[in-house]
C-alpha cells in the first residue's frame, strides 16, 4: 500500500512538471516578436507504476521532452518555393532597370531617335542643297548613333554590376553555411548530453531559410546526431562540422570579365537552378546579352544599309569619278561602336544627297529615307521600326512574364510562410490560456504537497499516544 511519502512524491513531480510547464509558457511569450522563433511544447506522460499485492499505483508525472512545432515537410516546401522567389526577384528588379533604359514607347527613346533621323533624310531629299538641313540630318544621325551607345553601355553596366551582386551573394551563402556548420556542433554536443536544444535549432532552420533565397539547396537531417548536411545543386556543402565554400571565379571571355561559382572541390562549375544566384546569372548571361545582340544586329544593318546607299551619291562638292562616292556615313559596325564617320561629322556639305552631282539633284537622300520602310531584317520581312518594335514586344513580354512569376511567387511564399506560422508561431492567448492551467495544477500540487505534509503531521502526533 503505498504511503503518504509517496503521495508526497507524486505531488513534488507535478509540482516541478508544472513549473516546467509555466517556464514554457513564459520563454513562448517572451519570445513572440523573435523572428525563426518556434514555439515550444511541455510533453508529459505518467511515471511508471508500481505493483503491489497485484494492485497498480501510479508514482507521478514525468517531462519526456520539450517539443518545437515543426513540419520537416512544411519546410522543405517553403524552402522550395523561396528558391523560386530569390530568382524572379533578382530578375524583376533587373527588368525594372532596363525598362528604364530602353524608355520605350518615348520621345527620348531609341526608336524615336531612328525616326527623326530618317525624317530628317526625308526633309533633305526636299532641300538637298539647304546647309542647315544637312546639318540637322548630320546631328539627328549623331543623335541616334549615341542613343545607340548609350542603351548598348548601360545594359552593359548592369551585366557588369551582376558580377559584384554575384560575388555578395557567395559571401553571403558560405556565411551562413558556417554558421549551420557551427550550430551543428552546437546541437549535436547539446543533444549528446540528453538536453533540447530548440532554439539553437531555431537558428538554424532561420539561416536555412535565408539560405535557400540564394541558392537552390536542401538538408537533410541526420536522427542520431541531429546535425543537418547541406547541399547545393545536388552536392554536398555542410557535412557535420565540415564546410565547402562556394567560390566566386573571375574569369576572362573574350573582352569581357565575369564571375562564375564554382565547387572548389572538383573545380566544377555549379550548375545553378534556383535562388538569387540563378536568377544573376540568368540576368547577365541571358537576357542582357540577347538585348545587346537585337539592337547589334539592328545598328549593323542601319550602318550597312545607309552606307551602301550613301556612297552611291555625291556630296555639295560636285561630280566625283566612279565610284561616285568613297565616303561612310557612319563608322563602326554594331551598337556600341556606331558613330558618323569622320567627314560627315566635320562637314555635312559630304553627305550624298545627289545622285548625278548636278545641284538639286535628290535622289540619293530620297534612296537614303526610303530605308526607312525597306525589309532589310529578318530576311527582309522587317523594316528598321518593325524590327525594333518586335525587340521591344518580347521583352515587354518576358517582363510581363517575370513580373507576373514573381507576384504569383510572392503570394505562394506568404501563404506558406502565414501557414508555417500559424503551426510554429506563438499565440499570446493560447500562452495565457496554457499560463493559468499550469498555475492552477501548480496550485494545486502544492495544495497536495500541504494536505500531505498535515496528514504526517496527524500521523506522527498519533505516534506519540
């Protein structure tokens, strides 16, 4: 039969079990602003009995553990889905700067610079021999050679400026790395001594989650040691204690610089899929170069065609002998290098409105300003315009599509992020609620712990007589 000592006992257990429970309920509340907080759980179960003369009495309570509310797969699917939110918004912010650029439709724009220089021919196939005219065509065609320059440079500087945001990015991602690193050791050392450490374990499913808008990743969880091994684009990046930086390479392709990520221990390069880092590289080895290569492509044929048509004519200075003119309007031969020739440039009287040399003479600069609406692109299915609109078009279409990905992407990460949260989070009136039921067990297992000590009290007084 078991005895008032063991009644004392079961009630000491509860006590400090609910005690327990009420520092739980404090560390949650304490612990409601801090960001990668979970909230934490007393899990108890009954002590084990006793059997006497085939009779079963209970002993008490005991703290089994103290539980985080996690979901590994509510994780990983958030961590997924943030991969995808780094990307596109690299991508968008990217897009965003570029509309910027292109201004377009604009009247300080590309395309309206190629307008007013071929309106400008056309003014002087009208007055092929007014000076001011020809100057007008000299500056409207320099205008739009260095709107050409421009644009070319800019998308440039932006491709450049990826390499730096790349290089912040792998500093970044291989802090953090060792920091899971170190908290792996942290919780395994922790853990080893029968200890919880949850909000070490806090820590580091936050850097995992900062992490994964970098890089695409996973990690996976070892049950023994409670240490997480980390990998990036299916290779292995944290093991335990032990880390891989990812290294940023510069390295040089044909004129041009550009930083790649590379695993330092096969010396292979990363084959990215997600993150901020993908969403780079994408930015500076897809879409600007595509740009640049469009407008390339159109400044080349606009240096071709003009000059063709240009050296067939003849300038203020008269009849020259065959051929009849040896004279470029533009130099260079695409986007960047585009610019009036040196004759032009110093003297618009050489510009070959005429096509005999007499004076009045139009044709040339007639020949010239119907490039305009020639098919000279795209084996001759675009003229000038077109073939710019149809550049503008689908990247105003691969914005719209960048754009709309990343809202749809925003609203899947909040909706999870807002799910994860309400499993993980803490929630000041379930706290309050859990804080007065531990009071009241408190209460009354001291209450137990006082009846128990009283009824000895009795018992020993009873002992004297």
């Amino acid at each position: 039969m078991p005895t008032l000592s063991n009644a004392l006992s079961i009630a000491l257990s509860g006590l400090r079990a609910n005690q327990q429970g009420l520092n739980i309920a404090g560390h949650n509340i304490a612990n409601v602003n801090t960001e990668g907080f979970t909230r934490q759980k007393l899990i108890l179960e009954s002590s084990r009995p006793v059997v006497i003369n085939n009779a079963v009495f209970g002993t008490g309570v005991n703290v089994t553990q103290v539980a985080r509310f996690r979901d590994s797969f509510l994780d990983r699917q958030f961590r997924d889905e943030n991969q995808l939110l780094g990307n596109y918004n690299k991508q968008s912010d990217a897009v965003d700067l570029i509309e910027g650029i292109l201004n377009e439709p604009g009247e300080s724009g590309l395309q309206n610079s190629i307008k007013n220089f071929f309106n400008s021919l056309q003014d002087l196939a009208t007055n092929p021999e007014s000076s001011s005219v020809r100057t007008t065509v000299r500056e409207q065609g320099r205008a739009m050679a260095s709107m050409f320059n421009q644009v070319w440079r800019q998308l440039d500087k932006i491709r450049d400026n990826k390499n730096f945001e790349i290089l912040d990015d792998v500093n970044k991602a291989n802090e953090i790395l060792d920091q899971i690193a170190t908290l792996n050791v942290q919780i395994s050392s922790t853990e080893a001594l029968g200890r919880q450490a949850n909000d070490l374990r806090d820590n580091r499913d936050r850097l995992l989650d900062d992490l994964s808008k970098i890089v695409d990743m996973s990690a996976t969880e070892d049950p023994h040691s409670g240490s997480v091994t980390v990998s990036i684009s299916g290779q292995s990046f944290v093991v335990l204690n032990s880390v891989i930086h990812l290294e940023a390479v510069s390295e040089n392709l044909g004129t041009r610089e550009v930083v790649n990520v590379f695993n330092p221990v096969n010396d292979e390069l990363i084959d990215l899929r997600g993150g901020e880092l993908h969403g780079l590289l994408e930015v500076r080895d897809r879409l600007i170069p595509g740009l640049q290569s469009e407008l390339d492509t159109l400044a080349g044929t606009i240096i071709n065609e003009v000059n063709s048509v240009h050296r067939e004519g003849y300038g203020l200075q008269g009849v020259r002998t065959a051929p009849p003119s040896d004279i470029d309007f533009f130099d260079g031969d695409n986007a960047n290098t585009i610019q009036l020739s040196d004759e032009i440039s110093n003297d618009p009287g050489n510009i070959a409105a005429s096509r005999t040399g007499a004076p009045g003479d139009n044709a040339n600069a007639l020949a010239m300003a119907q490039l305009r609406d020639k098919g000279v692109l795209n084996n001759g299915r675009f003229t000038f315009e077109d073939f710019y609109t149809g550049v503008i078009s689908t990247f105003g279409l691969e914005t719209t599509t960048i754009q709309e990905r990343l809202k749809n992407q925003e609203i899947l990460v909040e909706h999870l992020g807002n799910f994860r949260e309400s499993l993980v989070g803490v929630n000041l009136d379930e706290e309050l609620v859990q804080l007065i039921r531990y009071q009241k067990a408190f209460g009354a297992n001291a209450r137990v712990i006082s009846t128990t000590a009283d009824l000895m009290d009795i018992v020993t007084q009873l002992g004297k007589y």
